[in-house]
C-alpha cells in the first residue's frame, strides 16, 4: 500500500496555534491560578475540543463567549479567555462575532496586554483562514482537473479501440469499391476495346482495309471512353455499401442466440461513418444480451427512410431474467448514446414485455 | 451488544486484570489514616483505578495494532458504536470495582465517611476520568508495551504529586495551587470535601473529573488505525 505523503495542512496549523494559544492563556492566568480559574480554563478547553472533534456551526460558540463575556463582568480575569474565541472566530471568518470582545475591552480596562492578545490571535486567525482559502480552491482546481484527465483518458481508450475497428472497414470497403469501379466502368471498355483490336488485325488480314481502319477508329474511341471513365471513376469513387449490410449480417448469425434480421428502404442512402455506428451499436446490444438477458428471439430491424435510419434491437430476455434497467445502463450504453448524440442522433429503451433498443440516426441531405 | 459482551469477556480473561482490578486495591483498604482525615487508603485506591483503566483499555491498542480496527471498519458497524460498546464495559467493570471498594471501606472503616453515596458517585467520575486518561494516552501510541512502560512512569508521577500516592498536606500550598492542573489531583481534593462536608467543593471536584473526562474523551477517540 502507497504511503500518502505528509503535507502540512492549514486546519493543523490552526490546531497547533489553538493548543499554543491554550498555552499562552494559561501563561497568562498563572498567576493568579486558583480552582474557579482552572474550571473555567478547562471548560473553554473542553468547548474547542468539541468543536475540533465534532462540526459544530460557528454561531453556537457565541454561547459559549456570551457566558465568558457575563462571567467576566464580575470575574475580570476572565476578560484575558476571550481572546480564545477571537481566534476561533477569525479562522472561521466570522469577525463580526467579535464585536462583543472588543465592546467589553472598550467598558472594562484591562490594560494593554489584553489588546496585543486579542490582536495577534485575529490576525492568526485570518491569516490562516486566507490559507485555508487558497488551498480549498486549489484543491478544486486539481480535483476538477483530474476528472478532466479521467474522462478524457477513458474517452482517449474509446477512441483507440473504435481507431483500429474503423481503420479495419474503410480498408475492406475501399477495396471493395475500387474493384466494383475497375469492373463496372473500365473493364467494359477495355474489354472492347480488346476485341476491337483483334477484329483489326483479323480485317487487316483479310484485306479489308475501310473495315479495318473504321474498327480501329472504334477501338481507339473505347480507349479514349475508357481512359475518361477512369479518370470519373477517380474522381468520383463513391463508398460500397453493401460491405456494411453484410458485416451486419455476419454479426447476426454469429450470435449466440438466434436472430432475426430485417432490413427496410434504401440501404444505398447510409453513409459509412452511418454503417459504423450501426454496426457498433448493434455489437454493443448483443453483447450486452449475452451478459445480462437469456432471451428466446432476438429482432433487429433496420429501417432506411429518406431522412432517418431506424435500428431497433429488441429480445424477450428481460422475462428470463432479473437485471433491472439501470443495470443496464453501463458504459457500453453510454458510450453509444454519446456517439449517437454526437451525430444529432438518438438512443431510447423501452421495456415492456420486451428490452427494445430504439437507435434513430439522422441521414443528411445532399452529398 | 456483541462488542460489550467481547469487552467483558476479555477483560475478565484476563488473570492479571483480575489481580489488578478486584484484588490489589482492597490493600489500599489497610492502609491507616491520614493526619486528620480520611483513611489514606481510599486516596490511594485511585492509584489502583487509574491502572485498571490502563490495563482495561488494552483491548483497543490491540485491535489497533492487530488491525482488527481496519475488519471492525468494514463492517456494518459504526466507530461511535464500537468505542461505545468497549468503553462501557469497561465503565461497569470500574462500577463494579468502585462499589465492592466503598462496600469494603463501609464494612471495615465504618462511619468514617460522612456519605457514601458521594464518595460512590466521586469514584465513578474518576474511573470515567481514567478511563478517558487511558484512552487518550494509547491514541498516541502504536504499541501496548511501549505505552505502558511510559504510562507507568508518566501515571506514578502523576499520583505523587496529585495527593493520590502521598498526603496532599505533604506539598507546600503554592505547589499544591498547581498540582491542581493534574486530573488525578481532583480525586484527594474530593475526597478532602467529603470529609469536611463541603457539598460544593465535592460537586466542584465533580464537574472538574467530568469535564476533565469529557475532554481526555473527546481527544482519545479519534478514529486511529
């Protein structure tokens, strides 16, 4: 176990100041010491004490000095005890509650000493409740710091984790969409302009020169149409979405139960980075099925419209098992209600017979 | 209730307790009277009271230093309950001792003493006060053996001077306007006002031993691991 490290605090100092303070009245009443002056003594004692041990609001200590501030009118060594509670006040920054310390020096003469008593013990007092202060606030400083560094450590991990999964899709989606590009665009080109070039040759051969040079012309024109697509396809390589339907798939009848998949609308409209959640959401759900619910079906539909992409995951485990909702909003949920919200998306649970995950993720217009 | 009954239960295990607290201090009982006062013994029996205290509170230096504090902590039992529990018990142990040493005092002195029941009530303060003493006195220390050889030296002083062990006529009456300062000082004091009737000086000895209990109290249950 790590030892914590000494740190000298301002609430001990104001107790080592206090039990000096405690010495120096007893200094002071020395000389006339009798049994009435120690009771009185170990009463104010006993009064610090118990504020010391016990959080005791610093109004009801002006019981206490009004008792000593009576007492002294007809006792004036007592007048020499109140500079305990100055102190005491000072460090809880209630100077107002002075007042009568002050107005009894003011009605019975003391003489000096009764002031430089008085005064050093304020000013202790708020000096170290200036300290104290400070320390407070910067204790809330570092405190919120830390949570801060906390909460982005954690997010940081996240972001880490989902780094390699997203790496992973966009390498297999650009492949796939470069092949799908290189056969649907070019491919027929070349590959005419292939056969064109052959039937050169074979009208060349034959002697047929007009035919000859007019299938060249063509081949040439594949080429060049060719060559163009090319540079379109380029220019406008578009995601393959069908990568992410079947991923999902995929994660639909690898699941331990038995799911039921259904998809509706567009799926063509889904942007990767909308795949992604999907696809992230729908894990998080199923792991989480696993852990806490033993259902007998599980549905996943997927609804496609021209604005807004529907995901709703729903199993009847909720009946088979004991795990209550907010069991079950762990950080997995969080985390994906927090992606969600970050894409003005939206994520709900409704659980009646059934724990449904209600997923609403918004299309954007346009490209 | 557990906790009470654990505390009892220890502390009566004990054989050297037993000696302490029910035996030895029935010697105090023999020793004759003062110069015009009351029997020497019943100042000296204070002695007795404050080591039974110290020999009580054991119990909780152990469970400090064998860490029991730290599984006692963990349970679903709170530190004002446990500390409670143990100092009670030792409280009636104390009781207990008190009553069978004013009983004894009665039966073998007989009417030496003016009123018994405030003598009765003078020890319970002081027991509560030594009680309180011990407590406080091992919150400062880790281990038992190490308090108590500085205990025993630090307590025997203590009682020298305070009237317990020697007369308080004995000092000088400006010294003895000082010793006052000691807790255990209160017990001859007390005494002293039994004997000559002074109910006010006895209930000033009274509220003093509280007073001096309820600080010592406050000071040594501090929750220490």
């Amino acid at each position: 176990m790590l030892k914590k490290p000494f740190k000298i605090r301002p609430e001990m100092i104001y107790l080592l100041i206090m039990v000096i303070q405690l010495l120096l009245l007893l200094s002071v009443i020395w000389p006339v010491f009798n049994s009435t002056v120690f009771l009185l003594y170990l009463i104010i004692v006993f009064s610090m004490v118990l504020r010391w041990r016990i959080p005791i609001k610093p109004g009801y200590m002006l019981i206490d000095q009004t008792i000593f501030i009576l007492i002294s009118f007809f006792y004036p060594t007592v007048m020499f005890y109140l500079f305990i509670f100055a102190y005491y006040f000072s460090y809880k920054k209630k100077l107002l509650y002075l007042l009568p310390t002050i107005l009894v020096g003011i009605m019975i003469p003391t003489g000096i000493i009764y002031y430089v008593l008085i005064l050093q013990a304020i000013f202790s007092g708020i000096i170290l409740y200036l300290w104290e202060r400070e320390s407070n606030t910067n204790k809330e400083i570092i405190d919120h710091l830390r949570q801060h560094i906390y909460e982005l450590e954690s997010l940081q991990s996240r972001l880490l984790s989902e780094y390699q999964y997203t790496e992973q899709i966009s390498r297999l989606t650009e492949r796939q969409r470069i092949a799908e590009i290189l056969h649907d665009n070019l491919g027929h080109e070349l590959t005419a302009a292939h056969l064109s070039l052959k039937a050169y040759k074979a009208l060349l051969d034959s002697g047929q020169l007009n035919r000859a040079e007019e299938t060249f012309i063509k081949a040439q024109e594949r080429l060049e149409n060719g060559l163009k697509q090319l540079k379109e396809s380029v220019s406008h390589l578009e995601p393959v979405y069908e990568t992410g339907l079947d991923k999902l798939k995929y994660l639909c009848e690898s699941f331990i139960y038995p799911v039921y998949f259904t998809h509706k609308g567009d799926l063509l409209k889904l942007k990767t980075y909308i795949w992604q959640l999907i696809l992230m959401s729908v894990k998080e759900a199923l792991t989480n099925i696993a852990k806490y619910a033993r259902p007998d079906m599980v549905n996943i539909s997927l609804e496609v419209t021209d604005y807004i992409a529907r995901l709703v995951i729903e199993n009847d485990g909720l009946k088979n098992s004991e795990i209550r909702q907010d069991e079950m909003q762990g950080k997995g949920l969080r985390y994906m209600r927090r992606r969600l919200e970050a894409i003005n998306g939206s994520l709900s649970i409704q659980i009646e017979d059934t724990f449904k995950l209600i997923i609403i993720i918004p299309i954007p217009s346009g490209r | 209730m557990i906790l009470f009954k654990h505390a009892l239960k220890h502390s009566f295990a004990q054989p050297v307790n037993i000696l302490v607290i029910f035996i030895l201090p029935f010697a105090a009982l023999f020793i004759p009277f003062e110069v015009g006062g009351l029997p020497f013994g019943l100042s000296f029996y204070g002695l007795f009271n404050l080591f039974s205290a110290f020999l009580l509170s054991r119990l909780i230096v152990e469970d400090r230093s064998n860490k029991i504090i730290i599984r006692i902590s963990s349970a679903p039992i709170s530190y004002f309950q446990y500390l409670g529990s143990y100092l009670l018990a030792f409280l009636l142990i104390l009781v207990i001792q008190n009553t069978i040493f004013t009983l004894a005092t009665y039966f073998y002195w007989g009417d030496v003493v003016l009123n018994y029941g405030l003598l009765l009530i003078l020890y319970l303060l002081y027991s509560i006060m030594t009680i309180s003493f011990s407590l406080c006195w091992n919150s400062f220390f880790r281990a038992y053996n190490i308090s108590f050889a500085l205990f025993t030296g630090v307590a025997s002083v203590m009682c020298l001077i305070s009237g317990v062990s020697i007369p308080l006529q004995v000092f000088p009456g400006s010294i003895r306007s000082k010793v006052m300062i000691l807790p255990t000082y209160w017990l001859p004091s007390g005494l002293v006002a039994i004997y000559n009737g002074k109910i006010i000086d006895v209930i000033f000895s009274y509220i003093v031993l509280l007073v001096y209990g309820g600080i010592l109290l406050l000071l040594g249950s501090k929750r220490r691991y």
